[in-house]
C-alpha cells in the first residue's frame, strides 16, 4: 500500500506505507548511521552549554541578553540538521550532476569577499555580511565544493568501468578544480582554510588510487610554497605574529602570545574533573578571548577537566571513525573518495583547533566541528554528515 504518507527512496525493497516502510530494514531511517548520527548531536549540544558559558556575561558581545549566543548556536544547530535531512533526500549521486553548479556558486560566493560587500573579522577578510547580525563565511563552503567536485572527476571513468584508477590529466583537472578557489580564499587571506583545503585534496588524492607521485610532488610543492609565501611576504601581520608567537611561547606574552598563554591557564586550571560547568574563573572573568569560537575547547578543558575534553575528541573520533567505515564499504570510487575528503577536513581541523589551544599547533582560526559558535561553520559540516549518510543510505543492502 502507498500513499501520500509513504516514505521511500527509489530501489530499495517493496513499497510499504506509513510508519512500516519508515522503520523497515531497507528504509532510510533504520539505513542511517545512528552512531555518527547520535555522536554530532552530543557534540552540538555540549558545543550549546560551552557556548553559553563563555558568552552569558560578555554584555560588550551578547547585547545584554545572556542567551544571545545560546539561542543563536541552537538555531543553527537546527538549520544544520535541516540542512543534513536535505542533504540525504537529494543523494550524493543527485549533487554530483550538481556540481558545476554549485562549484560556480562557491567561487562566485568567495570572490564577493573580496569586493566591498566582503567584511574584516579578526584579521580575516574572509565574510560576508547580511544584515540583521547574520554573516556568510564563504570558504566553509568551499571545502564541501571540493572534494564532491575533485570526487566527480576523479571517479568517472573509474566508476564506469573505463579505467581502474585516475589518469595523469584527470588528476591535473581535479587540481586545477580545487586550486582556484584556493588561491582565492589565500588571497583574502583565510591562511587555516587554505590549510584544510590542502589537507582535503592530499586526502581525496589518496582515497581516489591516483599514482603516489602526484601526493609526494604535492607535498613538496606545499613546502616550496610556503617559503614563497613567507619570503614574498603574501602573509598579513597578524597570521606573521600568530606563528612567532606558536614559535616561541614567551615572545610578548601580553600582545601575540596572550591567547595562547591564557588557553593554557584555563586548560590547566580545570585538572581531572573541571572547575565544573559554568565555574571557570578564566572563562567567567573573559580571560580567553574568542572563546566562543576558535577557543571553545578552552572552556571544556576549565569547566569539564580531562574528562569533558576527553569525551570531546572521543565523539570527534567516532564521527570520523563512521566516515571511514562508510569509504570502505561503499562501492563505488565517488562515495569513497567523498567520504575520504570529509575524514581528512575534520580530523586536521579538529587536530588544527584543539592543538592550537595546547600551544602545539599555531593560531588559525578554525572552528571546532560541530561545537564552536559559527553558522557557516555549523551548516558545513552537517552537509558533510548529509553526504556521508547519503553513501550509507543508497549502499546496496547485504543479503
């Protein structure tokens, strides 16, 4: 029996309806990895207290209302999850016809940035401005584009039967592909998006069996690149003194160095158990700054201890544990290698923020998947989890 209450993805199993066809063992529902699912979830709500904790007496920031940013990251959270249902509905074969498209959308987005309409925020001019308190940072977006449009290349001909693995030019186009809204977002400059747009395309390179040569010159590349950048001074003072300061801990510890050494007080200060939530002297006193955003593992690590730090990177680890599970059973080459690109997105930007709040990594301004305050941020990675459902959920079922 179907009807206007049947849910149903084309091509897997009899038609039922209503509740049945919902919960049965071929339906989208019970198809979802519910411990990837379940894990962001836990991660966004502890994200919601952490948020709320560090902003609540920050009136210079939450316009008197001490729930400003809770009720703002909840939303967010919501339009997310939103975002990742839309995801799954579409498929992520439906997104790859899309991907001109949307990869179009995306350059045009980050080259906005870069006219009047782009806006500073602490020394990225890497937004967008809406109106209403809302803004638009392009380049989280940017990362979605390209791995699902280096996937589409690289997994073409391989998928229909035409090669066993990418060839030298496919992989060329796909560098190309990713390289220029890369140089955009570096020219605004967004310097930790860059950085996890390379690790993305190192990761997607692997995952697609292209021939190891291109991984090892592309890591070569990266370092003469770097110096270029360093030697032709493209990088803007403030990312300078961002990586003295991660050189040396002690350089002006009141100026560049001051957000380092007061993420690590207040990660030290909290010990086994924490100071408990919302009892943080760093965080009540607004020692940290941003930490909101970029330092919100500051205030698990004052408040929760070891403990809720710990349990922070263990849900990170099972998000990212699914999302290899999901590239190894897929069996085709473009799910692979999108899931492979989202592993390797939130594995160094969860390492890259974490360890920058350590003092083991320097200063860049990345978020925390799923726990920081920021809507692009937020809507980003949850596409990436619609993704991954999306190759679970369309997977051949197993007899």
């Amino acid at each position: 029996m179907t009807g206007a209450n049947s849910f149903s993805v084309s091509g897997y199993g009899p038609e039922r309806g209503g509740w049945t066809r919902i919960f049965a063992r071929d339906s989208v529902a019970r198809r979802l990895d519910w411990p990837m699912l379940l894990a962001a979830l836990a991660l966004s709500f502890i994200g919601s207290l952490l948020v709320y904790s560090a902003t609540r007496n920050r009136t210079e920031i939450n316009q008197g209302d001490p729930y400003f940013f809770l009720i703002r990251h909840v939303m967010n959270t919501g339009i997310g999850l939103a975002l990742m249902i839309g995801t799954v509905w579409l498929g992520h074969r439906t997104l790859r016809n899309a991907v001109p498209f949307l990869y179009g959308i995306s350059v045009l987005l980050i080259l906005l940035v870069l006219t009047p309409l782009g806006s500073t925020v602490n020394g990225a001019h890497s937004w967008i401005v809406l109106g209403g308190g809302f803004s638009l940072q392009p380049s989280e977006f940017v990362k979605v584009t390209i791995i699902l449009g280096m996937a589409m290349l690289l997994a073409a001909r391989v998928d229909a039967g035409d090669k066993p693995y990418p060839d030298h030019r496919t992989v060329l186009q796909a560098l190309g592909l990713a390289a220029v809204p890369m140089l955009i977002v570096m020219l605004m400059p967004d310097l930790g998006s860059v950085m996890v747009m390379v690790i993305i395309v190192l990761g997607v390179l692997l995952a697609s069996g292209a021939s190891n040569r291109w991984v090892l010159g592309l890591i070569g590349a990266g370092v003469l690149g770097a110096v270029a950048v360093w030697q032709l001074h493209i990088l803007d003072d403030y990312q300078i003194n961002r990586f003295a300061a991660f050189a040396n801990p002690d350089l002006d510890p009141a100026g560049v160095g001051y957000n380092t050494n007061q993420a690590r007080i207040a990660i030290g200060s909290g010990g086994l158990t924490g100071a408990g939530l919302f009892h943080g002297s760093q965080t009540t006193g607004q020692f940290v700054p941003e930490q909101q955003t970029d330092f919100v593992f500051t205030v698990a690590g004052e408040e929760l201890g070891f403990v809720g730090g710990g349990l922070i990177i263990v849900l990170l680890g099972v998000v990212m544990w699914r999302a290899c599970r999901i590239a190894r059973e897929t069996t085709e080459l473009y799910g692979t290698i999108v899931a492979a690109g989202i592993v390797a997105w939130f594995a160094f930007q969860s390492f890259e923020n974490i360890g920058m709040t350590l003092g083991i990594m320097p200063v860049t301004g990345l978020p925390l998947p799923f726990v920081s305050y920021g809507g692009s941020s937020m809507f980003a990675v949850w596409v990436a989890v619609g993704l991954l459902q999306s190759i679970r959920v369309q997977r051949p079922m197993s007899a």
